[in-house]
C-alpha cells in the first residue's frame, strides 16, 4: 500500500520509496524531513483542495506536509496500534 491511501490515524512504516520517480530536490527535502526506509508515520489529514492536497504526515514528533504524488511513491506497512 502507498502512503497516500494509508488509512487516517494508522501507524505505518515506510517499507520503499521510488526515489527514481521524484525530482532529485524534492527526493532531498523529503529524506531531511525523515521521510525514508524505517521510517515511522502515520496520516494525520488529507486536505480538501486538489484531490486531497497537501497531506499532513506524523514523522516522529514532527508533523509535515507533502504532496500526494509524493505519498504515492512511498510503499508502508500498516502497524498495529501496540507495536507503534
């Protein structure tokens, strides 16, 4: 499953990310952001503009915006709430 049909308020954590299908600086901001293999994260919200743009993603203690094409690169595994 991609990021951006990862249910609200599920644990995940990011399995893959298609680096080759982001532009290298956006590939850049999202890796400083935390946004990588091992990762962490959970949807917070999804917007209402757009097609659900921007994306609010939990990144351990942080809470960022990315864009949904940007979630749709990145592959998580749902987690169960007690192992998150």
């Amino acid at each position: 499953m991609t990021l951006d049909r990862l249910p609200l308020g599920q644990p995940a954590r990011i399995s893959a990310v298609d680096w080759a299908g982001l532009d290298p600086v956006e590939g850049r901001r999202l890796r400083a952001l935390g946004l990588d293999a091992g990762a962490q994260v959970q949807l917070a919200h999804r917007g209402i503009f757009g097609g659900g743009d921007p994306l609010a993603v939990e990144v351990g203690r942080m809470v960022v915006a990315i864009r949904r094409n940007h979630a749709r690169a990145m592959t998580v595994e749902p987690m169960t709430a007690d192992l998150a």
